[in-house]
C-alpha cells in the first residue's frame, strides 16, 4: 500500500477537505462512548477529533513512521496508534462499533480483502464509513493521475463493489461548495484568481501571498476550510464529486 499522507494543518491544500469528512462522519455516529477504529489514520488528527467528542479510538496505519509521529503527538488515555494493515487486521471479530477509513481503498489491490476485514471486525449494528475519489473527476482522461493509486472507481463500480459487500449501503459525493449560491463579483472573481493560484508554476507562490489575496477578495484562505464543502444525495451531483464518501451497513 503506498502513502500520501495528510497533514494536520490549514496550510495544506486537503486539509479543510479532510477534516470536513470527520466532521461529517462524527454527526453520523449513534451515540457516544463507541470504540472506534481510524485506518489509514496518517497524521493522526482525524483519530485525535473523534476521541474528543467521547469515544475510544484506535489509529491505525501501515506506516510505521506515521504511528510514531502521531504518538509523539497525541497523549490521551482514550486514544492509542498501532502499526495495522488494513488487508489483515489484528483485532476479533465484532471488535469495534465504528470503522472509518478515507481515502484508503484506492492504494491497495487487496481492497476487496480490506473491505472484508472492515466487515469482520465491525459489529452487527456497526458503521463503517468510507471514503474514495471518483476516478471519471480525478482521472478524466481515463488514466489514473495520482502515482499513489492502484485504482479509482465510477459511481456504478463503486457502489457494485460496496453492495456485494455489506448489508446496506448509502453513497454520497462530497461537494466544493465555497462559491455555490453566491453571485456576487467578489466571488466570480475570487474563483478566477483561486484557479490562477493552484495553476503549475503559479502555485509555488508563497502561501502567505495567496491567502492574503484571497482573504482580500473573498474573506477566506487560499486553501478550502471544512465550511466550504458538503455532501450531496442526488445521482447526478453526486458523480460530479470529486470524491465518493460511503455509509454501510455490516
């Protein structure tokens, strides 16, 4: 399984992206107080919010050098970091109430054998919750760009693959939704000048430049905020998305 880590700060293009996922996933969870496993937690941030909110948390990842900054990091007594692969879990079955795991199927071929192990070792009224990139967004020109990923999927591949696997499954797309709705010259613009940054060549303009004109013209950073997505249910703006986020149900 091959890396790309997530770093657990504003300066990062994903950060708001990523940490809108937990956000989301954390309304989703019945109740608190549930031992939860974070696989693929990378920087550990995202294992870090959950236990905040009440829950015994287990980070999880195939690097050994990830688990050890998040361990220098994080120092609760509800949370813990191991060195898991998530193709074979060390856990009994039925262990955790909650298993959630962005962005991770798409890095390994043994995907279909990580999604049988997140059913094992979930409960019988457990969660899991996923998510992956939509390959025809990211990948458009039906070659997968990312170095990192072994495969994308469509919508239809992905929801097949989810469906043969669990009980009930319920897809939704995560959308960017900064300018959505508002009409105003200093958002038409401020989406222009934001195009312009992420650009090759543009981009390595300092940080600290870019979000100060874009705080200039719209108010916010250059990179998104978790307030500047959310998720949609309708087929058709789903596969739009530029990532897929999955429920299901053992």
């Amino acid at each position: 399984m091959s890396s790309e880590r997530q770093l657990n700060s504003e300066n990062n293009p994903w950060w708001g992206e990523h940490l809108h996922r937990y956000q989301e996933a954390a309304k989703l969870l019945p109740k608190k107080h549930l031992k939860i496993l974070d696989i693929a937690c990378g920087s550990g941030f995202g294992s870090d919010f959950l236990a905040q909110l009440g829950n015994t948390v287990i980070g999880g990842d195939v690097s050994e050098s990830a688990i050890a900054e998040c361990r220098s990091k994080f120092n609760r007594s509800d949370i813990s970091f191991e060195v898991v692969d998530g193709t074979n879990l060390p856990y009994t079955d039925e262990t955790f109430d909650v298993i959630i795991s962005f962005e991770t199927i798409e890095h390994t071929t043994k995907y279909q054998k990580m999604l049988n192990e997140f059913k094992r070792v979930v409960k019988k009224d457990g969660v899991i919750i996923l998510s992956t990139p939509n390959f025809l967004i990211n990948s458009p020109t039906g070659i997968i760009v990312n170095p990192y990923h072994t495969q994308e999927w469509t919508y239809e591949e992905l929801y097949e693959i989810l469906n043969n696997t669990f009980s009930n499954v319920k897809l939704l797309g995560q959308a960017y939704t900064r300018y959505r709705n508002k009409r105003q010259l200093k958002y038409r613009i401020g989406k222009i000048v934001e195009n312009i940054f992420y650009t090759r060549g543009v981009r390595k303009l300092p940080i600290s430049f870019q979000d100060k004109t874009m705080k200039m013209l719209i108010g916010e950073p250059m990179y998104p905020l978790p307030n500047n997505y959310s998720f949609v249910e309708e087929l058709n703006e789903i596969k739009k998305c530029k990532t897929f986020f999955a429920i299901c149900k053992p």
